[in-house]
C-alpha cells in the first residue's frame, strides 16, 4: 500500500485515533486515585476553614487529613433531624463524599441528605457543629460552611466560595474580612424564633444597622449578597430540626448532671 494512498493515510489516522485514545483512557484511570484524594483533601479544608485558620492545621495533604481524622465527626441527617446512614439505593453514606450541588437541586426536601460534621477540641469534647449550606449568587453557584456554637444558635465561624462571581465585588464573599463578620452573630432571635443572619444593602453602614442578626453589606454586588441571605436562611430551615434535637439532648444532659449533682 503506498504511503501516499487514501487507503494507507485513513488507516494511518484510525490506528493514531485509537493510539491517542487508549492512552488518554490511561491516563486517566491512572490519575481516578490522584483526582479522588485531591477533591477529599480539598473538602476537609472546607469544612476545617469554618472553625480554624488552615495556618494552624498544617500544609501538607498527611497533616491535614491527620488533623481532620483527629478532630471531625461526621454524620448525615434527613429534614426531620434524623441521622441517615444508607442513601437512596442502600450505600453506605459517607457524608464527606454526598454530593451538596446534587443535594441542594433536589426539589423534595424529604429526600436531602444533610452532612453534619462536628468539631472535637484535644480532648474529644464537641465545641462546634459545622453545617454545609449551597446556593445562587450573580453568575453560578455560591456555597460555604457555618459552625455553629455548641448552644446551636451563635455562629463560630463560617467559610464562602463561589464559581464565577465578580473578582472585587461578589468574589468578596470569600474574603476572611468579610467571613469574620459574621463570628458572634445568633441565628435565632429572643422568642426563640429562627431569624437566620442577613447581610443589608450597602457597606459601612451605621453601627445601628448592624445587629446580631446582620452583617454589614457588599458595595456593588447586591444580587451575590441576596443569594447568601437566601442560602443561610434555606440551610438553617433545613437543618432546624436537627438543631432542636441537639438542643433538647444538650439540656436532657444537663439536667441529668444537676441531678446527679443534688443527689451527691
């Protein structure tokens, strides 16, 4: 067959197509393992981002899994504040691995599956509940983690992102100037009522304006600032169920100890 023949030149092609291809399907099950820790590696930081500056767990990928490994408690619970541990099709639930942009496009909120991971201190004792919460800002997805204080309604700190928000304006979300705004501030109000967090219109308002349930605003990126205000105030309600729960056992156990304490 002469090299110069159509023959010879499509059988050239079709032999380099398959080459080409095999090795890119090579390469790529080689790398599955590789892509697959990364994206683990990246979510504990995520979720460790909320309650402690990454700074403090370490650079390497060994550190942080190890400081995670030491210091998270992961579970998943459905709308009702009950603990799942198999999904849909009977799989063990691993709540690191549940997909929340999946989550979140459910439109059935009794079929979500909510990860709730909890922060131990050196000596194993549970000082904060960290929730994943997802959502719309101006261009694409925005997405973060709250920590919840132990008393379930004080935020300890939360962690933002976003996929293509405006560098400058709605980007700003996950700056940790605009991150530490809302350390302190309380989810639910005086009587007891959700009130979730809102971030007002506009920046560097009064002192007034600025309350337990708010946080000062974002110059030029109000639709990205709507979108987190519509986040936190959607989580929360999913998640409140599971709140109350944990509150109810915090004081049953309190109550436990005051008792045991009378009796001695």
């Amino acid at each position: 067959m002469s090299k110069e023949s159509n023959a010879y030149i499509i059988t050239f092609a079709i032999g380099m197509i398959v080459v080409i291809a095999a090795t890119l399907g090579f390469t790529k099950e080689s790398l599955k393992g590789l892509q697959a820790e990364a994206v683990e590696l990246d979510t504990q930081k995520q979720i460790l981002s909320a309650i402690v500056p990454l700074q403090q767990v370490g650079e390497t990928g060994k550190q942080v899994n190890d400081y995670y490994e030491k210091h998270i408690e992961s579970i998943a619970v459905d709308v009702n504040g009950d603990e799942k541990k198999v999904n849909e099709d009977g799989e063990t639930l691993i709540p690191e691995k549940v997909s929340i942009r999946k989550e979140f496009r459910k439109s059935d909120k009794a079929k979500k599956i909510l990860p709730v991971f909890k922060f131990k201190d050196d000596a194993g004792k549970i000082t904060a509940y960290i929730l994943p919460v997802y959502g719309n800002g101006l261009w694409d997805n925005i997405w973060g983690y709250i920590a919840l204080d132990v008393d379930m309604k004080t935020v300890k700190g939360v962690a933002f992102d976003h996929r293509g928000e405006t560098p400058g304006l709605g980007a700003r979300i996950a700056d940790t100037e605009v991150e530490n705004r809302y350390q302190g501030k309380t989810i639910y109000n005086e009587k007891g009522e959700l009130a979730s967090i809102e971030m007002i219109k506009g920046e560097k308002n009064p002192s007034e304006k600025i309350t337990e349930h708010t946080v000062d605003g974002l110059s030029g990126a109000t639709i990205t600032a709507r979108g987190v205000n519509v986040m936190l105030e959607k989580y929360f309600s999913l998640y409140e169920n599971y709140i109350q729960k944990v509150k109810k056992s915090s004081a049953s156990s309190s109550s436990s100890l005051e008792n045991i304490a009378l009796v001695k």
